[in-house]
C-alpha cells in the first residue's frame, strides 16, 4: 500500500509523529508538505496536492492534518472518487474505513495529539472496507457505493 501524507502548519507535529511510525513500520509513504515549518503550506493546498494522486491511484490512501481535519476534508471531496472523513478518534477512523471505503483520513492536529495521531492512522491503514461488519450490512455497503459512484458520474461526467 502506497501512502500520501500532508499538513499544514496546525498539523504538523501530528504529521510528523505519524511520519516516524510509517517509517518505522516500514511503510510505502510519501510526505507532501508541508516540508519546513518556515514555508508552510495552507490547508488547501495541501489537499489540492494529495487528492488528485489518491484519486488517479498513484496512492492506495493519505493522511491529511490541518486544523480541525474539516478544511482538508472539504477540499479532498472535491475530487471524484476521494472519500476524505475528517476523525476525532480511532473508532470514526476505523468506520471510516470500514463503513465509508474512505480513502483519505483527516484529522485536526488542535484536536489530537501525535500519539492519537499516529494510532487512528494505525488504525485507518489496517482496515479494510466492510471489515467486521454483519453480512447483511456489507451488502448494503456495496448497494450504497454503487448508488455513490451513480451520483459522481452524474455531477463530474
């Protein structure tokens, strides 16, 4: 699994923090920026950058912080076939996987700390789209990202 990773300046401990852990996991990551703390890159930025490459498949999956994870969350769903959750925890992260077959997870570096952090990426990263859930649930998971994808093609085609 390749995965991006991207902050602003809000998110930046946090991105860092997670930063040492996919290093130490031995993890395929790339970090978008922001780099340096003296050049910091707004929110928007960083998620114009990340999001395209999760949605052409240059990335399985992406991490994005800024502030509250809301802000790179909004612009991330800009793009067709992104599923960006902004999560305050490890169980939205992990049903953001699971539930959602969300792509990018977003959080809010004012919000949790890098140990939080790292351990909702832990988290986000293991779990696979429908994991866990009751059969009768998983198909209406996949009933719903058919009716989803019907929606996108409808706004971006």
């Amino acid at each position: 699994m390749k995965i991006a990773i991207g902050s602003d300046k809000s998110g930046f401990s946090a991105k860092e923090a997670i930063k040492a852990y996919l290093t130490e996991a031995g993890a395929d990551y790339e970090d978008l920026g922001t780099l340096e703390l003296d050049k910091v890159h707004p929110y928007y930025q960083v998620a114009s950058e990340v999001a395209p490459k999760v949605q052409s498949g240059e990335f399985d999956r992406a991490v994005l912080i800024c502030g509250t994870g809301a802000g790179m969350s909004v612009v991330a769903n800009k793009y067709k076939g992104v599923y960006a959750v902004a999560c305050e925890g490890v169980y939205s992260a992990k049903m953001a996987r699971a539930i959602n077959n969300a792509n990018i997870l977003c959080m809010g570096g004012w919000i949790v700390g890098p140990e939080m952090a790292v351990e909702m990426t832990k988290t986000f990263l293991a779990t696979e789209w429908c994991q866990d859930l009751e059969d009768w649930r998983a198909e209406n998971m996949h009933k719903f990202a058919k009716q989803v994808s019907a929606i996108e093609d409808s706004i971006y085609d």
